[in-house]
C-alpha cells in the first residue's frame, strides 16, 4: 500500500534555487555521496538534502533482495515509498520488482488522495549479472538529469559496492522459514568470520585464505545465514556474544 499523506518539499538549502547541471557533475557528485555515506540511513538522508543530487526529492529508500526472492526495506529518510515491513515478492508487477527483475532504471508516478502527484524513480544497485538493491527517490516534479547508459552502469555498480562495503548484500528474510543455525557454521567459515569480526575486507579474507573473492562471498552469504544476520557489524556481534570469536581482535 502507498502512504497518501501529502508532504511538500521543503528543503532549506534549495529554497529558490534552480539548477543547469549536466551529467559529469551528477556522476562526481554522487560517487562523494557513495564514499562519504556509511550507513544506509546516511546514503538515503544525503539522496534527499543534497543540494544537487537532492533536487526536488521529497524521499528515499533503498531495498535490498532477501535469499527467498522477497523485497525488504534496508533503511529510509523523508518520505517512503513502499509499506514498511512488507515484504513484497520479486515477481509483483510494480516498479521496484522490475528493477530489481529488469537490472535497469524504472520511472512511474502515483497521486495521493488530496494530494499531489509524486514521482518515482527507481536506480539498481547492481553488477553486471545481478542486481543486489534498488534505491527509490520520490520527487515533488518530473525532473532528472539526462544520463548516458555507462553512466547508469557506472552508478548501478557503485552502488553494489557500497552494498558490499557496509555489509549488505541479499540478505536472509528473518519474517521466513529460514532461520540459521550458527552450528552449522563449518571450520573455513568460522575462520572467515573471525576475519570479518577484525574488519578485514573480502579482498582481504580471501588473500589469507587463499580463495576467490567470489567464493568468500558466497562463504559470507552462509554466515549470515547460519546466524540470521543482515551484515557484517550484526554478524560479528552475534558471534561475539555466542563465543565463536575472539574478543581481543574484533574491531568492535
């Protein structure tokens, strides 16, 4: 269900500001976005009081793809787009779905009762074989900055990085049957969780274990899995409280 509250845009730093930007400035800007954001909540609150990027975006969401083909929200500033805490199925005919379905940018609108229309855009977070989050910008007017097709490529895949560097990437749906168990963890991924729990990198990990990074990936997904975690600062402190790493080198 979409929210009809109507919510007009009052952002302080763009109050009688109009802007001629072409798509180089957009691509700087929103890479310093990606870097200096380290939290979802940080990424999503930048997307709305940026005061470029930010023009006439009245929300943003990003949403994430669960292991059981689900649609969940990651986190949201201003005003959201899908119902919180529905999840939503990957096959639904709606915008966000075929984002995520589609690995390409989807556009809509929809008009509140007693309010404005708002306009929806939706941009993959993704590699080039699979998108891995969507995140949605609602904005007050039809506006966007015209961007090549390697832009938008360059963007999806900055975006999959950053999902990958705060630790987000598809996570276990924990309202589903699914639920770990964290004794199943094996050996290898006992060793990969102590490294992630002492902040190294995938790039890392998979040097000192000796292994593609594509499979310390895959070796991170079971983690989670296994301790019914959404990411990597969760999953070192579940395994910090159930004793399955050392405290004396974990970074928290």
């Amino acid at each position: 269900m979409l929210q009809t509250t109507e919510v007009t845009d009052q952002h302080p730093s763009r109050a009688g500001m109009t802007f001629d930007v072409d798509r180089s400035v957009i691509m700087h800007e929103a890479a310093s976005l990606f870097l200096s954001s380290k939290t979802a909540s940080e990424l999503c609150r930048g997307f709305v009081m940026h005061p470029i990027l930010g023009e006439h975006v009245i929300g943003s969401e990003i949403l994430l793809l669960t292991q059981n083909a689900t649609i969940k929200t990651l986190a949201f500033f201003g005003r959201p787009f899908s119902s919180q805490g529905e999840l939503v199925s990957l096959w639904d005919h709606q915008l966000i779905p075929e984002a995520f379905r589609a690995n390409t940018v989807t556009k809509g609108s929809f008009k509140p009762e007693n309010g404005e229309e708002v306009f929806v855009y939706c941009y993959p977070f993704s590699t080039l074989t699979q998108t891995l989050g969507v995140i949605v910008l609602l904005k007050s007017e039809e506006y966007e900055v015209e961007l090549l097709k390697e832009d938008q490529i360059t963007l999806a895949l900055v975006g999959a990085l950053w999902l990958e560097s705060v630790g987000a990437g598809n996570i276990e749906d924990r309202h589903g049957t699914g639920s770990g168990n964290p004794a199943d963890l094996s050996e290898r991924q006992l060793s990969i969780l102590q490294q992630m729990s002492e902040g190294m990198t995938n790039a890392q990990i998979a040097s000192v274990q000796m292994l593609s990074q594509s499979t310390i990936r895959q070796e991170t997904m079971r983690i989670f899995t296994s301790l019914s975690v959404s990411g990597r600062s969760e999953a070192a402190k579940r395994a910090l409280h159930l004793g399955l790493v050392s405290k004396s080198q974990t970074t928290l």
